[in-house]
C-alpha cells in the first residue's frame, strides 16, 4: 500500500479477523509508525521498508524477533556490503549507527505475533536532521543505488524462511555472535531506576545479563544505551 497509519496495527487486525502466519504488510509511508516503549517512529518517505509480517508464537517470545533481526541483518549486510550488528533487543546497527528497528507485538490469547521493522534504505546523509547524523544509518550509505525496498522485504522472507527452520539454540548462538552490545558497557533505563555495567550474556529466555558491581542482573525488557569510551 502507499501510505497507512501502522502495518503493524494493520496487519494486528488481520489477525484478529483470522489471519494466519506468512500474511506480510509493507507500505511506502506511514503517518503513526511506533517504535519500542510507544516512541514514535518517522522517517521520510519513500525512504525505508516499513513491513509487518504475521508469526507463530513461540514458548520463548524473544525467539520471534531474534530470527525476524537475524534474517533482516542477513539481508541488508547482503544487499549494501555493510557490517551490520544487532543491538539488544531489537536494532539493527552501523558501527554505532541504527539502521533499523523492529516491533513485536501481540494480543493474549493469540497464535500469532507481529513482527514490525523499520529499515533506512536510501536516507542521503545530506538530507538527514543535523540532531540525527551521527545516530543513523541507511542502505544508501554503502551503495549508490541502494535497492527498492521491496528487494529489501523479498531478500529479508526468503532469509526469515530459513531461520524459521532452524533450532533454539542455534538461533540464539547466532543472535550472541552478531550482537554488538556485549562486552559493551551499557546503562539500562529500567521502570525502578538506572542499571550501569557490561553486557556479559544474553539467556536462552533472551534476557540481557549485565555484569555490575553488585552481581549480574537479568534484563528482560529495558530501554538500553551502549556507553561509548571517552
């Protein structure tokens, strides 16, 4: 579609009405793309794959969105030649730049998650905010012609298939491997207040384990900031 409000609100509807895993929504521009914690996400349009894509729940949920990150970063370090890493829980990173963002959402009760992601594919560096130019990143910066985003979406189900497939624990030994925040000091904006230390492991739940003075603490959910030195 051209233009909606949310594909990840749209394609919740669908579900509500019956619609089952594989259903896919992308749409050239959105007027109430969300991000995590409820942030509002804007970029311009006709510059990003904004995309939703109906999954299966499964018995450890940051499962869903650890295959959904590994097929996307697959897909776009494959199609720009960039180094792309993960930030935990759910970026997609450039050195220390984010390049995309992803959303999973669902409902009690339901069999199925949607799994939004917002991904820059052709930003120029010229035309980005001054406030945001050293903090993102798009497709466009490691190619001339960076590809449509529909390459991008078909590029990121045909990776997603395959990570469908594979085990727990493969998935998850993957996910650790291309996850730039650990070893990475970190502080963590928790409901009860700051958490500072170094991101030490993340469990087979997917639960961020910081390493501080005090012991290690899991995080479940938490919004979190690498810590650059100097």
């Amino acid at each position: 579609m051209a233009e909606t409000g949310s594909t990840n609100a749209d394609l919740a509807a669908l579900a509500r009405g019956g619609a089952g895993p594989g259903r896919v929504l992308w749409a050239g521009h959105q007027t109430a793309g969300r991000g995590r914690l409820g942030r509002r996400w804007e970029a311009p349009r006709g510059s990003s794959l904004l995309a939703s894509i109906l999954l299966p729940v499964e018995d450890v949920p940051f499962l869903v969105m650890a295959r959904a990150a590994l097929a996307a970063a697959d897909a776009c370090a494959r199609l720009s030649g960039l180094e792309v890493t993960l930030k935990w829980p759910n970026d997609l990173l450039v050195g220390d730049r984010k390049l995309a963002g992803l959303l999973a959402e669902t409902e009690a009760g339901s069999p199925t998650v949607v799994v939004g992601i917002g991904c820059n594919v052709a930003w120029p560096c010229e035309l980005r905010p001054p406030d945001l130019a050293d903090q993102v990143a798009a497709l466009s910066d490691g190619l001339s012609g960076p590809p449509a985003p529909s390459v991008l979406l078909d590029a990121l189900l045909d990776g997603l298939t395959g990570w469908l497939l594979r085990p727990a624990g493969d998935v998850l030994t993957a996910y650790r491997a291309r996850c730039a925040t650990l070893g990475h000091p970190v502080k963590v904006h928790l409901a009860e207040g700051m958490l500072a230390g170094r991101a030490s492991g993340i469990s087979a739940t997917g639960a961020l384990e910081v390493a501080a003075a005090t012991g290690i603490t899991p995080v479940h959910a938490g919004d979190v900031v690498h810590v650059r030195a100097g």
